[in-house]
C-alpha cells in the first residue's frame, strides 16, 4: 500500500488467530517498528553504488523532435497534465506517476522517463526493483509561476517526519516560452526538526527551449517565478502553454506514494514512438560572478510552503544589460546561438538578449538568503 503495509491476510485459519495478528500489525504500525529501514548515507541521500552526477546541468537539443513528434507529445503531455489535476477513482489530484527500472513501459510518456533515467543511471549500482522513475506533466499559462519547494517522498514524510529526496530531478522542456527554472544551492534537512534557512551563495537559471533537458541534485530547492519569464510574443499574440516533462530518479527507494499510470489514463495516450535521445555534452553556463551581481542588480523575494511553516526567498537578481563587458558580450552571443528573443533589458537605450542558462555566484554579506517568516516549525514524529 502507500504507507508500506503488506498485503491483507487470506481468509483462511481461525478467527481468534486472525484477530490477533490484526492486533499485532496494529501495534507495530503504532510503534514505527513497520517503518522502512532506510539506508542514508552521509549527505542524506539513500546510499547506492557507483557513481552519479549531483551536478546542475543542462543540455541543449538532448530531445530531438520533429513537428508531427512536437504536436503528438505535447498533445499527451496536456492529457495526463488535465488528468492528474483533476483526479479520479483511481489516483488523486496532483498526484505524480511511477514506472519501475524493473518493469515494462507501455506508453509513450513512460518509455521516455526510461530513457531519461537510464540515461543518468548508467555508473550507478542498484537495485532495479527498488528503483524507478516518478513522473510527471505541467502545462501551464507562461505567466505562472511554479511554487518554489523541494521535490520529497511526501508521504514518508508525513508518517515518519523523514525527508527523502530523489536522487536527481530533472526537467524536460516542450517549450520556448514561460520563467526559467531556478536551483538554488539550499539543501533540505533529513528531517523537519531541522531548520533548512540560511544563506544562498548561487543559483543556476535555465530558460525554457524545446528539447532542453535540465538535471540536478533532488535535495535542492527550486521553482519557476513568472517575474523572470521572457516575454514570449508581442501584445495580443498568441501564446503556446509552458509545457514540461519532469522525471525524478529514485535509487534503492520506492516513494510511498508511488503509483503507475492508471489504465484509463493510459488508454488516452496510447501510441506514439520515443523521440531521439542524444547523449549530447552539458552546455555550460554563463557565469556570473558576485562582481557582476553587485554592480546592477535588483532585489527579488519570493514566499512560498504551508501556513505552518512559510518561508521567504530573498535574491539580489542581476539587471540587464550586464555591467561586465565580457559577461554581457558573452550573453548576446549565447542568445543568439540558442535563439534567444529580447529580454527585459535596461539602460544604454535598448533590450539585451537573455542568456538560456546562467550560473549566478553571490558574494559574502548579501542578502540572498531563505528564512522563515512565519508559523512554527514543525517537529519530528
């Protein structure tokens, strides 16, 4: 079940013996002893073999797709997205989808979080029946933000007080337009009696582009605010959704929620072949440093969590066109490799091209922090 309980026991035996063992799964259940034994190594991450990159990474054109393979995937994506946020007999609103590393994929959407997870998986060692990818579709308005938050088996979360992470999230973008994805560089606690405030010393950025591929470390914190998006089109124009495929890899740890796509879903994308995956390198990012970031820059919060505990992001944003020379030429030109429209320059007369995938460093003593502004932080189970 979802919160780790075995199977119901057949009707055979006697009553009396039946009841007891009722009793007994009850005591065990109230006791923690029914917890999952969790094997968490030193950085709070569950403990696998090999290798894996923890890295923010992003890679340009890693989804090679045609217009009939844009349309088609795009037309799957809303479907599941409208799905899911609506809920039904068989899953709940919001809820995320689960294709085992041991199992068979029968759709589309699941061959391709496959791929994505063989394709960060391949120097580590596992358990393939304990692993998988969770997945999921958002297409939303370019002018919403997505919360920022962390990704975490939740309902572990809420039985235990423990916070699992996966083991990288990634984004796969359908898209041109909407916010970039911000990571910040704040790693949540392995509990909630710990606190997860303190200072942000860089974030990297990356701007929606269709067949970009963005991956980083699961335990970081992470959002698309709408106050960053690039306008995508003139005044009364037409406008496509922000459209994303998202794919966490969890190693040796099934969340408890995790559920497979249910049938009726299933049965509303079938067919379509998985695009080309490339192996592509990671473009690098434009790096900003903290001399660039305290030359022009403006300051920028954002709230977001439960009633019980609300905490507050605070970042000094570089403005546009860059006071760096080198930074600034670097940035047109990288936008113009990647097709970048105008962004929301300012000063020296005209609009500079926003970079796609910016790496920004700040100094020590500025205000980039995340802190808690409100309820009381909530204590372990």
């Amino acid at each position: 079940g979802e919160e780790g309980e075995e199977g119901e026991e057949g009707e055979e035996g006697e009553e009396g013996e039946g009841e007891e063992e009722e009793e007994e799964s009850e005591k065990s259940e109230d006791d923690g002893s029914s917890a999952e034994d969790l094997n968490v190594d030193e950085d709070g991450r569950i403990a696998v073999g090999g290798s894996l990159d923890y890295s923010t990474r992003c890679f340009d054109q890693a989804l090679q797709l045609a217009p009939h393979e844009t349309a088609l995937l795009l037309k799957q994506c809303q479907t599941v997205f409208t799905a899911r946020s609506a809920g039904g007999e068989e899953y709940s609103a919001g809820t995320t989808f689960w294709v085992g590393a041991d199992s068979t994929p029968s759709t589309m959407l699941e061959r391709l979080a496959m791929r994505i997870f063989e394709s960060h998986t391949g120097a580590a060692l596992f358990d393939r029946s304990r692993s998988g990818a969770e997945w999921w579709t958002q297409c939303i308005h370019p002018e919403d933000d997505i919360g920022f938050h962390w990704d975490r088996d939740y309902d572990l979360e809420a039985d235990q007080g423990i916070l699992i992470h996966p083991h990288l999230a990634t984004v796969t973008y359908l898209c041109d337009v909407g916010a970039p994805t911000l990571v910040l560089d704040r790693v949540s606690p392995l509990t909630r009696d710990e606190s997860a405030c303190g200072p942000i010393s860089s974030v990297q950025a990356a701007q929606p582009r269709v067949g970009r591929h963005l991956a980083f470390d699961g335990r970081l914190l992470h959002g698309s605010p709408s106050e960053l998006a690039v306008p995508a089109a003139p005044d009364g124009a037409k406008v496509g959704k922000r459209c994303t495929f998202l794919v966490n890899v969890w190693l040796n740890h099934v969340p408890w929620g995790a559920e497979p796509l249910p049938a009726s879903v299933a049965r509303d994308i079938s067919g379509g072949d998985v695009p080309a995956w490339l192996s592509v390198e990671a473009a690098p990012p434009l790096m900003l440093p903290a001399g660039v970031v305290s030359a022009r820059s403006r300051e920028l919060s954002w709230d977001f969590g439960d009633p019980k505990e609300r905490m507050r992001i605070t970042l000094p944003w570089p403005e546009e066109p860059y006071e760096d020379r080198e930074a600034s030429a670097s940035a047109v030109a990288r936008g113009r490799a990647a097709g970048g429209g105008r962004g929301r320059g300012r000063g020296r007369g005209s609009a500079a091209l926003r970079p796609t995938f910016v790496s920004v460093t700040f100094g020590e003593g500025c205000s980039a922090q995340l802190q808690r502004i409100g309820g009381k932080r909530r204590r372990g189970q």
